[in-house]
C-alpha cells in the first residue's frame, strides 16, 4: 500500500486537491511532477509550481516542477518526455487541472466557455493520451480523473449548463478509456469529493469564508486518491468514486480530521448523485 518509487504526472497540482495529492505520494517516495501555469507568485492565488516542488521534496519524495498550459499539445508531450526522462517512466496520470465559471447560458461568453471545455474535458483526453504510451509499460499504470459520477439530471445543468458539459466531459474519459485500455491492464477511474472542499474556488467563487467553514480539507481527497493508486490496475477500473466511501471501504470511521472546526452538516458538493448523500452516514446540507 505505497506508492514508493512511482512516478505521478499531476496536471494543475499547484494547489489545493492536486497538491494534496502530490504530497500524499511524496511521503511515500514518490516522484511527483507538478505540470501546471503558475510559474511566479499570483495575486489572489497561493502557490506555484515551484513552491509546491519544495514542499514535495520536504515531505520525501522528488519532484519536477514543468511550466505546462495542458491547453497546449507541444507542453504536454514536452512535460511528458521530461518526466519519463527524469524518472524512468510514469506509473499515474492524474488529471486535476480544472476551469470553473457557474454562470448560465445567457451570461456565459465564449470565451469562457472555451476555456472550460478546454482545460477539463480536451485536457484531460490530452494528457490521458500522451502519458499511455508510458503507462503501459508500468507495473500498476493508473490514470484519475477528478471528475464526477455521470448523473444525468437536469439539476446538474440548469444554471451552469456549460461547466456542467465540461467537468461531464471529463468523466466520459474515464467511462470510455477504462474499457478502451482494461485489456492493456491501465486503470482508469474519476474520484469527487462528497463535500465541498476548502480550495481556492470555494473560498473566491462558491461561497467565500462561510461554505470554507462547512468543508472539508483537501487531505481527504489526497488519502482517498492513495487508497485507489495503491490498489491493482487490473482489478480496479472504470469506477467513479466518492471520497468518504472510498476511505469507509478502507476501515476508516472518524472523518472529524478533515473538518476539525466544522459545526453542524458540510456543505453537499456538486454532482452527487441522491442515492449516495441518501446511503452517507455524514450529515450535509444541500447547499450546492
């Protein structure tokens, strides 16, 4: 149950879940590529590739910082060979990079939604498609996506129907490559949290300081990603995960570590099906 040795190829993991994730692995061993824009300091954003390769490297394991806009076909195969260079292979893909904008038809301009298809949906088929090659000389190749279970209610795109379109996008990659590459044993499934997440995005587009008080902390993400990349390729695919019932499969019961100062119910995430809020032991509210 470690992922000592491996190599990550992490796509936007800068900040929030994907750094998480990244530094799960790193107190592992593992070898971590951060491929993301933020080369120097932004201002309403912490991190850079940068910072996030020394943390990596503080928490054990080894890290290449890549300046990748996953937009960009020449980056990734770049980024790609750099990392398989460097390391010896890549064993993971993990597909975070993500554009948000919850806004409606009406109020959503092209570019905005071109930057979302982009990002979540081509960027993941992009970076899914270069790693392959590497992933199938891989012992236990993965790839997961951070992408939602395919419930197909009008709830889901009424109000944002174009990042709803996108973020679904990226959950047809997992739903089609898990089968498309089961026979060359590449695990491909998507993973999303049951609660909001305390990122970025909650605290400056959903909600600011009072939905961050009803998250969750990124880390539950990153334990429930390890649990899923430390398990057989062949034996674990094509599924879409919920964090919390992932963790519960793997014997865990106290969840109060990832929301320490939370009071009353978290808030509900987007995209979660009725069915698994109805089956969750833990109280939320359904704010999204």
């Amino acid at each position: 149950m470690s992922l000592k040795g491996k190599t990550l190829f992490i796509s936007g993991g800068s900040r929030g879940i994907g750094l998480a994730i990244a530094l799960r692995a790193a107190r592992d061993g593992a070898n971590v590529t951060i491929a993301a824009k933020t080369d120097t300091p932004h201002p309403k954003l912490p991190g850079t590739i940068h910072t996030a390769a020394e943390q990596i490297e503080k928490a054990g394991g080894k890290a290449l910082p890549a300046l990748c806009d996953i937009r960009e076909e020449a980056q990734v195969a770049e980024a790609v060979a750099k990392t398989a260079e460097r390391f010896g292979g890549i064993d993971i893909c993990v597909n975070n990079a993500s554009a948000i904008q919850l806004t409606g038809t009406l109020e959503t301009d092209m570019k905005r939604y071109d930057l979302m298809h982009q990002i979540n949906t081509r960027g993941t088929f992009l970076v899914s498609k270069i790693c392959i090659p590497h992933l199938r000389l891989a012992s236990n190749p993965h790839i997961l996506n951070l992408a939602p279970p395919l419930d197909m209610k009008a709830k889901w795109f009424k109000g944002h129907v174009a990042y709803t379109m996108a973020k679904f996008g990226m959950s047809m990659c997992t739903l089609g490559m898990s089968a498309e590459f089961a026979s060359a044993g590449i695990a491909v499934n998507s993973l999303w949290p049951l609660t909001a997440i305390d990122t970025a995005a909650v605290r400056n587009l959903l909600g600011g300081e009072t939905v961050a008080a009803m998250s969750r902390s990124p880390e539950i993400m990153a334990d429930a990603a390890h649990a899923i990349l430390t398990r057989p390729s062949r034996e674990a695919t094509g599924n879409f995960y919920i964090d919390e019932e992932v963790l519960r499969a793997e014997g865990v019961t106290d969840f109060s570590k990832y929301a320490p100062d939370a009071r009353g119910a978290l808030a509900g995430d987007f995209f979660v099906p009725d069915e698994v809020f109805a089956r969750t032991e833990t109280k939320v509210t359904g704010l999204f």
